[in-house]
C-alpha cells in the first residue's frame, strides 16, 4: 500500500462542506451544483481550460494507456468515433483471475476506513475529474457522438453531479444507523441487562460496472461511485466502442485511491476484444456481487435472470410516450418538443417516441387545430429549428452506431412520413453521419400500425400516433407503460381531470411525468440532486438514477453484541 498523500484530515476538511451541500440538495430537492457547465469557467485552479483539454486528448490518441493494474494479458483497442476519428488507444485486457483476488486484496482497508472517509475520496476523485472535464468533454464526444456542447456538459458537470448524488445518498443510508449503541434493559429488582453494540456497513464485494457507448459517464458514474462509497471494489468493463472516458476515469481514481492510502486495484477497468462479449462471463463469476448495467432490454433481462449471486441494476429500454390533448401555449409547446425529438438525434433513453394526438384535434389559444395541422405544424418546427446545417450539427451530433441508421431508413415506411429524415454535412468531421429526425403519422386503431409503435425504435424516430379521445390515449399510455416501460412520460392538457387521469396512470404505474413544458425545460433532461431517472417501478428499469434504494443494497450492516 502506497503510503497516504492525501491523509484524511485534508481530504475531510477540503470536501466535507461539498458533502454536506449534497445532503441537504438531496432533501431539499432544490437546484444545486458545484459543476460549471459553461467552457469558460475552466482553466483556474489546476482545471484545464479548453485548449488545454483538447491538447490532453490528443495526447492520449494512439498511445496504450497503461493503468498499472496487475493480471494484464493483452492490449486491445479499436475505438472509432461517430466522427470518423480513429482514436488508436490500446487499454489493458484483464486475466480475471489474477486480476479479481488483487481487487478483493485492498476491501478490508477500504471497509475500515468508514462512510466519511470513503466519501471524501470519492469526491477527490470527482474533483480531479472536473478539472479535466475539458479533455473528458473531447473523449465522450469522439465515442458517443454528442456534440461538443452536449458532451461538455452531459458527460462533465452533469455526469459528476450525478457521481456526486451518488456518493450522497450512500453515506446518508450508511450512517442512519449509528456506529454504537449502548442497551441496557431493566429486570425489575435483579440487574439490568446491558450490551454495547458496534454496527458496521459492509460491502457485499466486487461490483460490476457494464457501461454503455452513448452516455458512458453519465451513466456510469452513479453506479460507479454508490459501490465506491459503501465500500465495495469496482470492476469497470465500458463498451467497447466507448471506453476511453471509462478508462480515464479509472486512472483518476486509481491515482486518488494510492495517494490517499489505499489500494488502486479497487477500481480496475476490464476492456474486451472485439466480440468476446466478456460481460456474461464477468457478471455470473462468485466473486461479482453487484451489476449496474445501461442497454438493451434482451441483456438486462438477461443480467437480472442469470446474475443471480449479485444485486443487479439494470436501465433498459422503454417506449417514452407524450400525450398531446390541449394546451395554452400551442408555439412553446411545438418549439419544446421540437428540441427533445431533436437532441442528440433522438439517442437518448428518455427521448420521446410516441405521441398521443385526439384524430379529431386538440384545443389551442390560437384557436382548435386538427390532428393533421398538429403534426404538420410540429414537423415545421422541427424543420425551423434544424433548417441552418451548424445549429443542426450543434443539437444533432452523429449517429453512434449502424443499427440507429437501419432504424431511421426503415422507419420511413411504416406509416405516412410527415416529415422525412434529410442528410446534414459536417464540414469538420466529412466522415460523420448526421441525420435530423423522421416523425411517422400511425393509426392507434390499425393493428398493423400498432406493431410499430408499441416497440422501441431507438432513435431519431417519432410517432404521431391518432387516438379516438383522451380517455383512450390515458389507456394506451397506461398499457404501454405496464407492457414495455417508459424512462419519461410527457403531457400537454389544460383540463384538470385529463391531468388527474394521466397523473394516476403514472403513479400506478411508476412513470416519471412532465407536464405542460413549453420553455427551457425538456422531458428527456433530468438535473440531479432533484429529478430521478427513472424510476424503477415499470420494465425500463428496475433502478432509479438515484435514490436510496439504489445504494442502500450495496452494503449490508454487520453487528457486534458485547456484554459489559
């Protein structure tokens, strides 16, 4: 063990007051973040402004980043931006079984050393992250294929707010039970009985990290850091078409961990060669006792039905449904959606897929609107928004992968195209495949056209899907929800008993719901410290982006009776 840099008295007195603002967002819910999300604020205090972050990813480009870990077999690489980019970093292929024993080695220390201090060093590491937010911006980008501003943010100070979240609520649950106790019961005229008793969080092992190529720090730092904190080590397998922002973060918390004391190879990264689909065999090993995992549904499905020794959390897939029956602001309301069917080409979970439209039509301040007219307007808004080809690649990004492009052509011909997809150049990245979206008019009475939009289209694919009334959109939202999940849930109403009927589909259903979001605000953003993400409760996923019962199974509490 290397011997502390970074003792705990520093660490404590540097990042206690962050914690605490941390606790008390979490019960306030208020907005809160000490993670600048403009480029600007970067480059004081050791953070790297952005031409020094650019300069640190070109740095890393064709290099083999070498993390120290042991049980090293092989170098293996291959990562190509949605930008066209070869990025030629090599990382280190793990001989698990070397690997796992020497991740185990470091617990004990790490179990010792309690909830606060754990937590200090997680914000260390959350800290050295931030500084270098500019260089991890450039690393997200050129694996996700966000835009620059998006990865900035999302995949920096949003991803380390929710890293942050994290860590908060780990502590919260690991010290709602006092450390000791003294207990002393009353025998009448004989002496009392009396104990002292010792209570101490325990990790429950190595956990799991499975992350995903379009957000790979947003999604990942939760899990990543809700083990951390409650003691457990973390084994990170990324994507393997995102692994640099992974593997980066890996290097910071291995280089805080040794300066602080403790052992580095309690977070080691398991990188894969091309197809070997190492996560079904890390996931079901004994000494895997906690999976996160963000994808598909057939995988978590998979996860939560053979990872059977491990507490697994999984985010999935769902069908995100906005219903459309009246509203007041009928320009805000199309400008509003226009951007969320438009952000990051639709590639994100909680993107909305189906919109909900009365055929007869919806009730505007301008006056009553035809479905027809509704769709045909929202399609204008999204022309209008994405018309200048700068602003578009600005929003749009690139398109992550060949099976979101298949999805995007196929979709086309599934319906009435009421506004078609179109081809945007990027004059700094010719290699990239932009596309704007494609919005499909669907019966929901045809059973043909229901095929369509009662299965995910990951994408920058919507439906405008015609319903009879209110009462059957609430309907088919409630079956939609039940049957395939939904991360969000949107709606525009301004009568009082669609909102209660919508509402109460939601709570029984466990869906997160937006309503009436005309201005800055979408329904596929969420801020931390206030919003969850998901919400566990429906088959998109069986976790919420976070919340006590995301880490509060991550440790079990272990007591020690002693007689005075």
């Amino acid at each position: 063990m290397a011997a502390a840099e970074l003792t705990a008295h520093a660490l404590i007195a540097q990042h206690r007051p962050t914690l605490d603002q941390a606790l008390e967002a979490i019960r306030t819910r208020a907005y809160w973040s000490p993670h600048p999300e403009h480029p600007k604020a970067y480059g004081e205090n050791g953070s790297l402004d952005m031409t020094a972050g650019k300069a640190a990813f070109d740095a890393v480009l064709n290099t083999r980043l070498d993390l120290g870990q042991p049980g090293t077999d092989d170098w293996v690489g291959g990562e190509v931006s949605p930008y066209g980019l070869e990025l030629g970093v090599t990382y280190p292929h793990p001989d698990v079984d070397e690997l796992l024993p020497a991740m185990k080695a470091g617990q004990r220390a790490w179990r010792d050393a309690g909830p606060e201090v754990r937590a200090v060093v997680c914000l260390e590491i959350l800290k050295r992250i931030s500084d270098r937010t500019h260089e991890f911006a450039h690393a997200v980008m050129h694996t996700s294929g966000q835009a620059f501003m998006m990865a900035f943010q999302a995949g920096g100070p949003h991803a380390q707010d929710r890293g942050l979240e994290a860590v908060a609520y780990a502590y919260a649950e690991q010290v709602r039970t006092p450390g000791t106790a003294e207990w002393s019961k009353p025998q009448g005229k004989r002496d009392p009985l009396t104990l002292t008793k010792s209570f101490t969080p325990v990790p429950r092992g190595i956990a799991l990290l499975i992350g995903c190529n379009t957000f790979p720090t947003w999604n990942g730092y939760p899990g990543l850091f809700a083990s951390l904190a409650t003691g457990n080590a973390v084994l990170v397998k990324p994507h393997p078409r995102a692994v640099l922002p992974l593997a980066l973060t890996v290097g910071v918390a291995r280089d805080v961990l040794a300066a602080a004391g403790f052992d580095p190879n309690l977070v080691a990264l398991a990188a894969e060669r091309p197809g070997e689909g190492v996560a079904k065999t890390l996931a079901t090993r004994p000494e895997i006792r906690i999976v996160d995992y963000t994808g598909s549904t057939a995988f978590g499905d998979w996860l939560e039905a053979n990872a059977r020794q491990a507490q697994v959390y999984t985010e999935k897939a769902g069908v995100n449904t906005v219903i459309v029956h009246s509203t007041a602001n009928y320009k805000g309301m199309l400008s509003n959606l226009a951007f969320s069917l438009s952000l990051y080409s639709g590639q994100m979970c909680t993107t909305p897929q189906n919109l909900l439209i009365p055929r007869d039509g919806i009730r505007t301040e301008e006056g009553p609107k035809s479905y027809d007219e509704v769709v045909a307007d929202l399609a204008r808004s999204v022309d209008g928004l994405l018309g200048d080809d700068a602003r578009a690649n600005a929003l749009l990004g690139a398109i992550v992968n060949p099976d979101v492009k298949a999805r995007l052509e196929a979709a086309a011909g599934l319906g009435e195209v009421a506004l078609a997809s179109r081809e945007v150049s990027n004059p700094e990245f010719p290699d990239a495949v932009v596309r704007t979206p494609v919005i499909v008019k669907l019966d929901g009475a045809k059973p043909d056209d229901e095929a369509a939009y009662m299965s995910e289209c990951f994408g920058p694919v919507s439906f405008a899907v015609a319903v009879d009334s209110a009462a059957d959109a609430v309907a088919l939202l409630r079956r939609t929800v039940r049957e395939k999940g939904a991360m969000t849930v949107g709606a525009y109403t301004t009568e009082g008993e669609v909102e209660a009927a919508i509402q109460e589909v939601c709570l029984e259903e466990a869906a997160q719901l937006s309503l009436n979001l005309t201005g800055g605000v979408y329904v596929n953003q969420t801020a931390a410290f206030s919003d969850f993400h998901g919400s566990g409760g429906n088959p998109a996923a069986n976790a919420a982006l976070t919340d006590g019962a995301f880490v509060a199974n991550r440790f079990r509490v272990v007591e020690v009776r002693r007689e005075v």
